[in-house]
C-alpha cells in the first residue's frame, strides 16, 4: 500500500525560495525596529515647545 502523497518525489527548495523568505525577514525586521525602537518626535518636544510636526510632542 503507497501513501497518497510521496514526498520523496517532491522538488527540494531551492536558493530562490529561501531568499524569498530572508528578504521577507528582513523587511518585517526593520519595520518593528523602527516602529518600536526609533525615537519620535523631534528636539522641540524635549524642551516642552513646538516642532515643525503635525502631532503633538511625545507621540
């Protein structure tokens, strides 16, 4: 009796598809770094005065 699926007949992945995969890392990587690890905001926040932003200082 074979099984359904044989997998040893299956194409192994190849360098492309892992590059696929690092480069998809990567670009995840640096989007949570800069959105938790990057300070906001600008030098005028710390003095308590305006910045040249949109938003209100400390966001």
């Amino acid at each position: 009796m074979n099984p359904p699926i044989d997998l040893s007949s299956e194409a192994a992945t190849n360098w492309g598809e892992w590059g696929v995969v690092i480069a998809v890392a990567v670009i995840a990587g640096i989007y949570l770094w800069r959105r938790f690890f990057v300070k906001k905001g600008c030098s005028g926040c710390a003095q308590g005065g305006q910045c040249g932003k949109k938003m209100p200082c400390g966001e």
